[in-house]
C-alpha cells in the first residue's frame, strides 16, 4: 500500500490556503459534498454552508496556517491531526487564534476530499 500521508498533508495545506485566499473553485473540488465541519465554537457548517459564508462576506478567512501536522494513512481514509493559526473575520468581528484539528480525508472515485474537520480552540 502507498503511504498517502504525505500527499494528504500537503492537500490540507492547500485547502487552508484555499481558504484564506478564497479559492472557491479549489474548494468545491476538495470538499466532499457530504462534509461536516465543526468549528471551534461548536457551530457545525455543510460543504455548501461554509462556502457560501465565505462567498457572501460573512466569514472572511485571512490566514489558516497548520503546524505539527500527523497522519494516519488507513487506506481509503487518512486522519490527519495538527494545530492552526486561524486568523478570520466573522460577521465584521476579526479574530485570531489556535486549535487543535482532527481533519479526515476519504478516496473516493479515484480523488482525495474532506469530510470531517473538527476543532478545539486552545486557551490563550
């Protein structure tokens, strides 16, 4: 079996990216339509709901950068947990901070998407 791992690390690297420089189209690629993504204040957003926060303006991600990056590779799945700077302005209230991230990503039809993210702020 091919260690996925490394190729999945840099994917999510550029999907933080894609974030922060409103990518939509890298996005809509690498989001499974099926996503569930739990933010660090326990707000949950589908695929299309949190694209279409940041299309609309009221989230506006400036930076989303990952460090101490893991991976398990299991095959079809690789889990990946790390910490993020994440720097956001929500609803006009800008904000930065660090959290601990599960972040999964499946094969699915030959292709690499997330579909679950979940996130705990650290204390500051």
């Amino acid at each position: 079996m091919a260690d996925n791992a490394p190729m999945i690390v840099e994917l999510d690297r550029k999907r933080m990216q894609a974030m922060a420089t409103k990518d939509i189209a890298m996005l809509e690629t690498v989001l499974a339509d099926d996503l569930i993504y739990t933010h660090s204040s326990a707000r949950v957003d589908t695929k299309r709901s949190l694209i279409d926060a940041m299309v609309s303006g009221a989230t506006v991600y400036t930076g989303v950068d990952p460090s101490d990056v893991t991976a398990q590779d299991l095959g079809e799945a690789v889990v990946l947990t790390g910490l993020a700077q994440i720097r956001v302005t929500s609803n006009g209230t800008p904000n930065a901070f660090v959290v601990r991230f599960t972040d999964v990503y499946a094969r699915r039809d030959g292709r690499w998407q997330m579909v679950t993210w979940q996130s705990t702020r650290l204390p500051t």
